[in-house]
C-alpha cells in the first residue's frame, strides 16, 4: 500500500474519518493515531430510517449522505476519509452517473421465494462450493435476480454497494470494495474475485460492478463541492477500508500475537466465528449454514450469521421505549433457561410484533412463555448466548482450529449480562470490547495506508495496548446450556 500524508489532530498525531454506517444509525467518528495513540471521538451521529414506499422497503441514502456531509463538516481537518456500511445492498446507476431510485432494503420481501429459483440453475451445493457463502434470503445474488425483470435494472449501466455509493458521490470515482463484494455471493473466495460462473448461468452481468479495490486502496479526493459543503481544505484522500463493517469490526479485534481467538461481532446482527487463512468449502460446512467473507491481509472470516439484538430492539420499540438499564437488571433476576428460541431463525427476520413472535415460538415448542417484559428479555439473551455457543463450537469443528478465549466486539459489549451469559454458554472466558469496533479498524486501515501503522497483526498489537477491555470468565459447567441446546432442536 502506498504511504500518503495524514492530518495532524496534534503534534505527531494523524487524525482520520470513519464515517460508520449500522441498520438503525450512522456516525462520523475521528480517530487519531501514532505509534502509541488510538483515540476516538464522535464529531456526528444521526438516525438511519428506512421508508416503507408503495414499492416495499427503502433505505433513505439522500439523508445518509446528508449525514456523512454534516459529520465531515463537524470532524474537522482529516488526512483521509473512510466509509463502512452494512452489507449485500447497492445503488443503481444510469450511463450518465444518476442513482436510479432509491436502494432497496435487505429486509424487503421482494426476494421471497427467490432462492428456489435459483436453485433450479445452480444447485445449493455447487454455489457454496462456488461461493462459500450462507444462504440468506437477501445475499446481492438473489435481490438481483428478484430485480431480473425490472426497468430499473434494465436501464442500469452501474451497480455500487453502499459504501461505493457513497464513496462515489463524495469523490466522483467508482470501485467495488472487496470485503463488501464478497458478501454477495458472487466471489470466489479461493482466488478472491468474482465466481464467474455463477454469474454467467444466472444471467447476472459482472460488468455492472465496478473494477475490485483492497481495503487500503486510495479511492479518489474529496470534489471540489464536497469540500465547499463540509469547509475542509483539499486535497482530502478517501481510502477503501475494510467497507462491510464486520469487515472493518474483525480488523479491530484486540487478539493478542498467536493468541487461538474466536470473535463475536455483536450489534443488531451477531456474526460469530473464526479468522482462517483459506476458506472451507465443505458440504457439512454448508448445512451447518457458515458463510465465508474477506477480511483483510488475506484472512477469511468464516462466520455464521445469528438475528443479534435485532430481536431486543424490535421488543424495546414495541414496549414503548422502556429505559434499558433497568430492563436488564430485571432480566438478571429471571431463572435462567426457563426458554429459549432459535436466534437465527427466519421467523424473526421482519420487523414487528417481536415480543408475541417470541412468545409463539415459546408457546409451538411446548416451553414456558415469557410474559413480562424482563422475561422476553431473559429469554431473548439466552437464546443468543445459546446461539453463540453453537457458532463458536460448530466453526472450530468444522475448520478443524480450536479457540481459547472469546473476543465479543461492537454493541453487545456494552451488555454486561449477555456477555458473561455468552462465557458461560461457551465455557471459554469472553474479553468484551472494544464498542466501537467496526469504527476503529476503518481508521486503523487508512493508518496502514499512509504508513503509519503495521499490518494486521500491528493494529491488533496498538488495540490491547490502548483500548479498554472487560473480562468475563465462565461460571459453572456447560450442562444445563448443552440441555437447552437439545431441547431447542427437540431431541
């Protein structure tokens, strides 16, 4: 990667932007790096609200972009910007550059019943051994064929995901981020560029995307009219980061040198597995429904996809806003295990009616229902320790590379009781932290390319040595969790 100046935040200090985009809010966060220095302050949060149109579900990119604007306005002078999204949704574009509509949301419903159809073309197991990826009903491969037949496909010349979007207006310069295309399920993940066959018997055109960047690749400058807007001094680099932002998060776990760590990237997803160098393509891989995304430096991160605190903040949201601390506090009182749901299952997918879901999930597999809302809430953490508990086992078995500690980044850190739930479900210790995850490696990646810090194993080495981490040990045995794993798959 090629060495660039950076901005100073102080002396000897080179200051950044991460503009971090999650399913329910975005930030711009300056990050300020030297050899012995990791800080992180928010200069700009602001709401991410999808809009239910006549069409279904869309994201509202105009104000996100209004928001990355403002929050460059509020960061002050960088020595480069970077930008992290979410994964497998994109914008389209027409020959003259113009976004046709807005993007569509991952959780609209236009992509039902759609796998099957493309099962029929390219049967399950020849994708993953394609693809490595885990089937999930909105990967960009079948929201594209869910759009085969539209004019806005039709009349597309360019297709960005999200954070190229973005990219793309501040700088005027397209690409196509690796780590956020390997969420599409149309690369592959041996030789890391696009499964072309695959595309080719789904009718899918590669040409839409853009060419390939790496995380650390320069990405264009700031347009004049971006530096007007936000009252920055050019020139103003952008740099691909790690832009899936679990990419970004699994860059910025603190796992100490020839540490044997699994990772848990907790938020309103949890994504939880491994770090390997090559991917498994196995078929007991695939059944056990374990995905194989790009990470930096080469690595694979072999994960499984489990809903996260999705399930929590739909309860919250329907309960009326209740203050969570408290709500916790009376969910640590309530027996453990009295129930527990799959975590990852695709009844709880939509938005909606979560806690009566819940409790009908409880209620068809013969389980006490949960009624109060700590009890939802009890039961909800169980469920996702429990679910972490399989993740973790089912990775180390399947790619044959045992754990020795837990590192639980993002969100979920700041959830004292699912974290030490999520040690005692694994039987391993849990080191929680850092919050910011997905923020962190998106500025430690534009350090790396200007120079200024090492490679993976460097950005890992300066996080243990200056951000702070929680330690949870495990308490008792693991029986009464392998109890309530057998009796959530009925056996």
């Amino acid at each position: 990667m090629s060495g660039r100046p950076g901005g100073s935040g102080r002396s000897g200090v080179k200051s950044y932007a991460a503009v971090d985009l999650g399913a329910s809010s975005g930030r711009v966060m300056v990050g300020r790096v030297d050899a012995d220095t990791l800080e992180l302050t928010e200069a700009h949060r602001f709401p991410n609200r999808p809009v239910r149109t006549p069409e279904g579900l869309r994201w509202d990119i105009l104000a996100l972009y209004a928001g990355v604007l403002d929050g460059l306005g509020a960061a002050g002078q960088v020595g480069s910007v970077g930008i992290d999204s979410w994964a497998v949704d994109y914008g389209l574009l027409d020959a003259d550059g113009a976004l046709l509509g807005n993007p569509v949301h991952y959780r609209d419903s236009r992509t039902d019943g759609i796998a099957e159809k493309v099962w029929a073309t390219v049967p399950t197991a020849q994708l993953y051994a394609a693809t490595g990826l885990q089937y999930a009903p909105f990967n960009t491969l079948y929201q594209l064929t869910a759009a085969r037949s539209t004019a806005q496909l039709a009349q597309a010349k360019r297709l960005l995901l999200i954070p190229d979007l973005l990219t793309y207006w501040l700088t005027g310069e397209q690409g196509t981020e690796l780590t956020n295309a390997s969420t599409t399920q149309l690369i592959d993940p041996r030789t890391r560029d696009w499964a072309r066959g695959v595309a080719e018997r789904l009718g899918i055109d590669l040409g839409l995307f853009a060419p390939l960047r790496q995380p650390g690749d320069p990405a264009g400058v700031l347009r004049p009219e971006v530096l007007e807007e936000t009252g920055l001094t050019g020139p103003v680099p952008v740099t691909a980061v790690g832009s899936h932002d679990t990419a970004s998060a699994v860059a910025a776990v603190p796992a100490a040198t020839g540490e044997r760590f699994a990772y848990i990237c907790t938020g309103t997803w949890s994504l939880a597995g491994l770090e390997l160098e090559a991917p498994v393509l196995t078929e007991e891989s695939r059944a056990a429904n374990f995905t194989n995304e790009l990470g930096l430096d080469g690595t694979v991160r072999y994960l499984r996809n489990i809903m996260g605190l999705w399930l929590l903040q739909e309860c919250v949201r329907a309960w009326g806003e209740p203050e969570l601390g408290e709500l916790l506090r009376d969910a640590g009182k309530v027996p453990a295990l009295r129930s527990v749901v799959d975590a990852g299952g695709a009844a709880f997918l939509a938005p909606g009616r979560m806690p009566e879901r819940i409790a009908e999930a409880c209620r068809a597999s013969g389980q006490p229902v949960p009624q109060s809302p700590a009890e939802v809430t009890r039961c909800i953490l169980d469920s996702l320790a429990l679910a972490h508990r399989r993740a973790v086992e089912d990775a180390q078995r399947l790619a044959g590379q045992s754990a020795d500690v837990v590192h639980v980044v993002g969100g979920g850190t700041r959830n004292a009781l699912l974290c030490q739930l999520t040690a005692d479900a694994c039987g391993l210790p849990v080191v929680a932290g850092p919050t910011e995850a997905a923020a962190l490696g998106n500025v430690l990646v534009q350090a790396w390319a200007d120079g200024l810090v090492g490679d993976l194993a460097g950005m890992r080495e300066l996080l243990v040595r200056t951000q702070p981490l929680t330690r949870y040990e495990p308490r008792g045995d693991t029986a009464r969790w392998r109890a309530a794993q057998a009796r959530l798959a009925g056996v």
